[in-house]
C-alpha cells in the first residue's frame, strides 16, 4: 500500500464517535443554523458583522445552487428568533406569499450599483463531484491503485460542509412537521450518514414520531390511568401513508424551496419525494422506517473501522455508475446499497477477514444496544472501540482486483449473499440476485435486479479483473501513458470490450472445448490400446 493508504489506516482504532452521538450533535447544530440566498458580489465581512448583531456565529460557509447561498451556524438557538424578529414578509406584486416563516432568507443589497461594483464574488465551497474526465486524469497521476482509490474517495465523498447542509435540510423540514407534530424528529438516514455517501446524492430523511408514542414515567399513585383519544386506522401502513400524506401537502405548500413534491404512498416504504432547489439535492421523506435507520448505522459502523472499506466502496459505486450498472432511475438495476452489502461480504470473506459479521457484532452487543424493531433483531455494538481492528494487510491492489475476479465467478445462480452469517447460503427462491437483508431476513434487498443486469456486472467485473491481472504481469499500457489501473476500468471502452470480448471467449471456448474432446477421443484410443489398465 502507498504511504497515503498506510497514514490513514493508522487512524483505524482512535476513537470515533458513535452513530447516535453524530447524529445529535449534528441535529442539535443544525437547529441553530439558517440558509441564506445572498448575492455574489457581496462582503463577507460586512455580511458577517450584520448578523453577529443576533448573537456569535460559530461557522459559516458559501456555496452555489441556484444561486448563491450561505450556511450560517450560530452558537445560540436564540440568535435565529432574534433575526428573523427583523425580517420581513416578501412584497410580492402580482403574487401572494404564504406567509409561513422558516430558517431559508434571502439577503439583498440596499444599493446593489454601489455595494457590489468593487466586489469580488465570495468563495464557494463545492457541492458536486468531478466530471468523470478530470478524475480520470487525476487517478493516472496517483502512484498505486491503492492510492487512486483513496483519491477518488476524496473527490467523491461528503464534505463537512455538504453534510451540515443535509442535517439543514433535515431541519427546516422538522420544522414543518413540527406544525402537526411538535415533539417529531427529521432525521438523516441512507448514505447521508453511513460513511458511503458521495456528493449529490439523494437525502433520505426518517420522520421520528416514536417520541411522541413513547408511554410517560407513569404516575404510581392514584386510583387512575389517563390516556390520549386517538384516531385509529387498521395498520401502521396506513397510519404513514395518512401522516405522509399531510405533511406532503405541507412541504408542497409552505415548504420554501421544495418543489416537485411527490407523495409516492404506495410504495413498500411509503414515501414523499421532492427537490429541495436551495440545497441542490433530492429528498426522500419516509416514516415508520426504523429498520433502515439501524441498517444506516451498522454501514457507518462498517466504514468506520478500516479506511479500505469506503475506499473499495467508493470505486466500485463509480465504477457501477460509469459503466450503467446502477442507474439514478429507479428499475432492473443493481442499487448502490446493494453494492455496498456485496463488497461488505467479500471484506468478510478474506482471509483473515477485513471486517466482522453481522453476528459478530451482534455478539459484542451490550444491554442497551439491543434493539427489536418490528419484530425484528436489529443488535450490534454501536461502540466502535469494541471491535479488534483486523490483522489483514492486503492492499486495495489486491482487493479491487480480487473484487472483480470473486464477483466474475460467483456462483448467482445458487448461492445468495449474507453479511450476517458472512457466508454463502443456498438462495431461498429464484431471484437472479439474492442479497439477504441483515434485519429483515427474509426480504431480498435486490429482487428488483434482472438477468440481464446481473449478467453485465459478472461480464464487466471479469473484463476488469482480466484488465487489472494484465497490468500485473506487466502487461500495463504505463509506457503510452494510457489510463491504468482504476482510471482504465472507468473507461467506455471496457464495457464495448467486454462485448466484443465475449465474443472472443466464446470461440476461444469453443476452441478449448474442441481440444478438450480431441483429448477424451485419444484417451478413450489409448485405453483401448492398452487394454483400459
Ligand atoms: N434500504 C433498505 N433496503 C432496500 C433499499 C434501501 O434497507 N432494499 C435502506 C438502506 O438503509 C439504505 C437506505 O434505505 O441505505 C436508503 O436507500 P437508498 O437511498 O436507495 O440507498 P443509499 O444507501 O442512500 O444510497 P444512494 O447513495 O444511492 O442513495
Ligand atoms: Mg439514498
């Protein structure tokens, strides 16, 4: 491994927060911070001094989307009733504005000619990733494949500032289903928060009512019991689709900033789906979704004891992304999270193994985390420093290669694959993919994926094992200063060669199966000849 890789796998083992304690924390800041639409050409100075007079501001940063906008973090909940006690309602001429007051403003400048002529534009902190052409280059620049993994993470993953924004987000919705709900919770969950996330992709956000269910210290005294009147509906699912439903409306017509709003009730999950134009992603609002917050955290767990995890994680994702293996439409595809499990499964199934199973950590678990959601067991350690760091030293060289070539043979047809038991298992029923969920056991993450979907990922993993193995012998395109390594397999051409390449293997197979049967004829001959001792 490079020195980069080995620096930061020295960082396996300190101690890392717990899955809830980011959360919190992150939950707690982000209610103490506002978004602001400001122009350009503005002064940072100026603009900080102007809200200081509300109260310390701990953090800010600015970023572009739509617009210029800037996350202000204060260091007191208090600053924000402060500001928005000077703010006005928006004088639209020919519109009416719904007047719902939130944490999103928009800042203008008194004298736009004079303040903003001699004004260079304030720096923007960056919220997408690379075009795939630059990060191309780049990784032909590194001076290992391991260390263009790591490159690539770094490009792709979330910044702090970007992740701040997500718990933002998270936040100014809260705050309208605090209009229903005033004791509920919005809360990040998917790739938002579980180490695997790249810039630009989608918020999954978890409406937490359970708050709100959970029974009061009751009182010990007194001949009596005292209960809410509540409506009841027939199922859980209908009480989600129903609060869905409403807080949809909500965000479609009060919800600065949203658009696109789509309530998707039907789903498995039900769901609402909308644009958040300010922070420049897409959101997915789910309730009653417990199970996935618990698998969040056992991925976070899972990224944050070796740094090979993410990195093998994040180049598999582009990888998938580049050559159409998963798609941002929803259909036949593999899914990243489906990805992530695989590659989860074969870090298990080194030798020795990269990371433990699901029952491992289930088995390191204390009292308090045990968690049955649904019926379902959902334990493991959250304690991070619980977990013997693994003795294996393989380099992502190693790894991407033998990722490849382990998925280029799998046998999909039989087995399934299983993080809890880390182990192959005999596939229940007939999906081309079975990928038992960890919680839900008897639920198969990808039952979506098609044959022939799976088919080009088993043909593009064995092209990229094949591309990776000839660079090895020495067989690299280094000399012509071709892409190599991670930077060739993210090339258009590896999936046409495939194609053509299958076309190659199957004379060649043909061939060999030919030779194959000259053999037995000969043999047979030969046993004949010698009287078949
Ligand atoms: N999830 C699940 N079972 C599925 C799909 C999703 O349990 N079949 C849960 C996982 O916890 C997943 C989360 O829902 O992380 C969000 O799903 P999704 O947005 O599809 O995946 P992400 O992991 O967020 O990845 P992406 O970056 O593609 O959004
Ligand atoms: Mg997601």
């Amino acid at each position: 491994m490079g020195g980069e890789g080995k620096t930061r796998d020295s960082k396996v083992g300190t101690r890392k927060k717990t899955f809830s304690e980011v959360q919190a924390e992150r939950l707690e800041q982000a209610q103490r911070t506002v978004l602001i639409n400001c122009p350009a050409k503005i002064s940072e100075k100026k603009f900080l001094t102007y809200l200081s007079h509300h109260g310390k501001i701990n953090s800010h940063y600015f970023y572009e989307s739509y617009g210029t906008y800037a996350v202000v973090e204060f260091s007191e909940k208090d600053s924000i009733a402060s500001l928005q006690d000077v703010t006005r309602t928006p004088g639209i001429e020919e519109e009416c504005a719904v007047p719902f007051k939130s944490r999103l403003f928009t800042l203008t400048l008194k004298n736009p000619s004079t303040q903003a002529a001699h004004q260079a534009p304030v720096h923007c902190h960056k919220q997408s990733t690379i075009l795939i052409n630059d990060l191309v280059q780049k990784l032909c620049s590194a001076d290992s494949v391991s260390n263009q993994l790591y490159t690539l993470m770094d490009e792709y993953q979330l910044t702090e500032e970007n992740t701040k924004l997500r718990f933002l987000v998270c936040s100014l919705i809260q705050d309208i289903a605090c209009a229903y709900f005033p004791e509920c919770t919005v809360k990040p969950f998917g790739s938002s928060v579980n180490t695997f996330g790249k810039l630009g992709c989608d918020l999954d956000m978890f409406l937490d009512l359970d708050e709100i269910g959970r029974s009061p210290t009751r009182a010990k005294t007194g001949p009596f019991y005292m209960e809410y009147q509540m409506k009841r509906v027939p199922s859980e699912r209908i009480a989600s689709q129903r609060i869905l439903s409403v807080i949809g409306d909500c965000i479609d017509n009060f919800g600065a900033g949203c658009v696109g709003v789509q309530k998707i009730l039907n789903a498995r999950c039900p769901l609402v789906r909308f644009s958040h134009q300010p922070a420049g992603f897409q959101c997915d609002l789910t309730t009653n979704n417990r199970v996935a917050m618990r698998s969040s955290e056992l991925l976070y767990i899972y990224g944050s004891l070796d740094s090979r995890v993410r990195a093998l994680v994040f180049s598999v994702r582009c990888w998938a992304r580049v050559h159409g293996i998963t798609s941002t439409i929803p259909g036949p595809w593999i899914t990243n999270f489906s990805l992530t499990i695989m590659a989860l499964f074969f870090l298990q199934k080194r030798t020795p193994p990269i990371i433990p199973t699901l029952d491992q950590l289930k088995d390191l678990a204390d009292a308090e985390d045990k968690h049955i959601i649904e019926g379902y067991d959902c334990t493991f350690a959250s304690n991070l420093n619980k977990i013997k760091p693994t003795e294996n030293t393989e380099t992502l060289d190693v790894l991407l290669s033998d990722f490849f070539e382990y998925f280029g043979n799998f046998a999909f047809n039989k087995n399934s694959i299983n993080i809890r038991k880390g182990k192959e298992q005999n596939k229940p029923e007939p999906s081309p993919l079975y990928i038992q969920n960890p919680f839900e056991r008897a639920l198969n993450i990808s039952k979506n994926v098609q044959e022939k979907q799976l088919d080009r990922f088993v043909a593009l993993a064995r092209e990229c094992a094949w591309i990776l193995q000839q660079e090895d012998k020495g067989h690299s395109s280094l000399s012509n200063s071709q892409p190599w390594g991670l930077a060739a397999l993210l090339l258009p051409s590896v999936a046409s060669n495939c194609v053509k390449g299958k076309k190659k293997r199957g004379q060649a197979s043909e061939r060999i199966k030919s030779l194959l049967d000259s053999l037995k004829i000969n043999n047979s001959e030969s046993l004949v000849n010698n009287g078949g001792k």
